[in-house]
C-alpha cells in the first residue's frame, strides 16, 4: 500500500470523553482471593450483540450465579445502555433477592459504569467488581455462556423480529437452566445442583 501510495481509512470507533478514564479505573477487579462456597455470593453479567435479518441490532444483558451458573436474569432491549443493564439487575433481585456480601462483576462496558446502574448496585448492598484492563478471562463465564448461546440457537436460525428473537431466548434460558448438563456441576443442570445443594 505503501509502494502504491494506498492509505487506509479508520473506523473512529471510541471518542476521548474527558473523565471517562478515572471512572474505568476506580471500580477494582475484587475476584482474585475471593472463595466462592454457595450461590448468590458472586453474580457476574455482561452484554452482547444480536443481528436480526432487517440488519438491526437487538442487545442482550445476562446476569449468571457463578457458583452454580444459573442464569438468574436477562433483559433484552433496542439500545445498549444503563437502562438495558438496571432492567437486568432488577430481576435479578426480583428473582433472588437481595443476599449481604453479594459482589456483581462485569467487564468495564460503559453500561456498567454510568452513575444510576451504580447507585442500583448500592442501593441493593451489591459490591461492584469489574474486570482488569486487556484481561478478557477475568469474565470468562459469561463468554462462554453468549459462545454457547450464539453456536447452540442464535446462528442456526434467521431471525426476523424482536419478538421471535425473545422467544427463542426464553425456551434457550429454561433449557439452559433446566436441562443442560455442565461438565464442572458433575454433568447435572445449574438448576438440578442447586436443588442438590439444599
């Protein structure tokens, strides 16, 4: 390109916004040491990208008890923002319930980091962790959750709307949940070893 005189043309991605950087590096990674012995101790959530064949994107947030890796809530939504991830934790703890030590630890998406998602955290007594900077497997459940997700229904299918998009996440998440074995739960569902665990 060079030798050609060829330059490329840059996608502008991220924009500098200035105190963006102090608020992504406040929030510490609080896993390392942290021993996990029963669920509802440690909550990890993310978001992810879904194309429907119009071309538009729909955004899924997913909150997973890590322990026993039921996925305790998912919201769904047209925009990637606070509002998508509140709508997430809020069923969350409609469907659990509020639990003293409870730490919730995501990447560092700015749907994580705008102001009322963390006064919800507060408000709930959740301890915000978030993962280190360039250090992917820090929210490795949850990657590999979406991979699963995406390969098992997501990429099998055209979807064409939102509303068929939601349906296909409700059977998935109950198949999840109820019927799908884990190698490290010793081969029974996430919801089948919590039952185990009472």
């Amino acid at each position: 390109m060079r030798e050609n005189g060829l330059r490329a043309i840059k996608a502008t991605l991220y924009r500098h916004r200035p105190g963006i950087r102090r608020n992504v590096y406040k929030i510490p990674c609080r896993l390392e040491g942290l021993e996990i012995t029963g669920i509802n101790q440690l909550w990890v959530g993310d978001v992810t990208y879904i194309k429907l064949r119009d071309g538009s994107w729909q955004y899924l947030a997913t909150i997973m008890d890590r322990y026993s890796r039921r996925i305790v809530a998912w919201s769904l939504s047209e925009t990637r923002d606070g509002n998508l991830t509140i709508a997430c934790l809020d069923q969350a703890i409609k469907n659990r319930g509020c639990h003293k030590g409870l730490v919730f630890h995501s990447d560092r998406g700015v749907e994580y980091l705008v102001s009322h998602y963390q006064d919800r955290l507060r408000r709930y007594g959740i301890e915000q962790s978030m993962s280190r900077v360039r250090e992917m497997n820090d929210n490795a459940y949850m990657e590999s959750f979406y991979q699963q997700i995406k390969t098992e229904r997501i990429k099998k299918v055209t979807i064409c709307t939102a509303s068929e998009l939601r349906g296909i996440l409700c059977e998935y998440m109950r198949y999840y949940n109820h019927a799908r074995s884990h190698s490290s739960l010793g081969y029974v569902s996430p919801s089948e070893f919590e039952c185990r665990m009472n």
